[in-house]
C-alpha cells in the first residue's frame, strides 16, 4: 500500500516536473506544448492522485468543447476585426486622393513635371 502511494507521488511529482520544463521550453519555442498529449497528462496525473476516473470527460466531449471554444475565439476575432474592415471599405469606397501617389501608380492625377 506504501509503496503503491509513493509510486502515484512520484509519477505526479514527474508530470509536475515535465509541464514546468515544458513552460520554460515554450517560452523559447511556442509551438512546444503541441508534442504533448495534454489530454493524456491530464489523465495520468488524475489517476495518479488516486481520483476516480469517472470524474473525467469522454475523449468526445472534450473535443466538442474544443470546438466550441475555437468557434468563440473566431467570432471574438470577428468582432474585433469588424471596425478595422468597415474603415478599410470606408477608405476603399472613397478612391485615392486626387494627387496622390496612389493615385498616380493607377494612372490618375498629375504627371510629374507638369
């Protein structure tokens, strides 16, 4: 029995070790939380405090809220975009001006020299 408490203790002291190694590796390279398998350390580390398993999620409903969340990052994205895209055709809609550069690359406006 002692011996099956130190060994969950030690596994969860190793996951404990591994995501703060993780952490300051990504502070370095951002992309490396993706080697890692975070719903199976999740896992590994509930049994290992000796949690039941019952209280985890299925593999689907954590990818419906995956999803879900990543649909709510994109609308908030929208709706942070939407006034920088009604400037933008605001601007658009108008043309360039007269005797800008702009308008001169599209072949409106002054010639130089004249």
């Amino acid at each position: 029995m002692l011996a099956q408490a130190q060994s969950r203790l030690t596994k969860v002291r190793s996951i404990q070790s591994g995501l703060g190694l993780l952490q300051q590796i990504a502070q370095i390279d951002p992309l490396a939380p993706h080697y890692v398998d975070t719903v199976e350390m999740v896992k590994e580390a509930w049994t290992a405090t000796g949690a039941p398993a019952s209280c985890l999620l299925s593999l689907k409903q954590i990818t419906q809220i995956r999803q879900m969340a990543q649909q709510q990052q994109e609308r908030q994205q929208q709706i942070e975009n939407a006034p920088k895209i009604a400037k933008a055709a605001a601007l658009a809609s108008k043309g360039a001006e007269p005797d800008s550069p702009l308008k001169q690359l599209m072949g409106g406006g002054k010639e130089p020299g004249e």
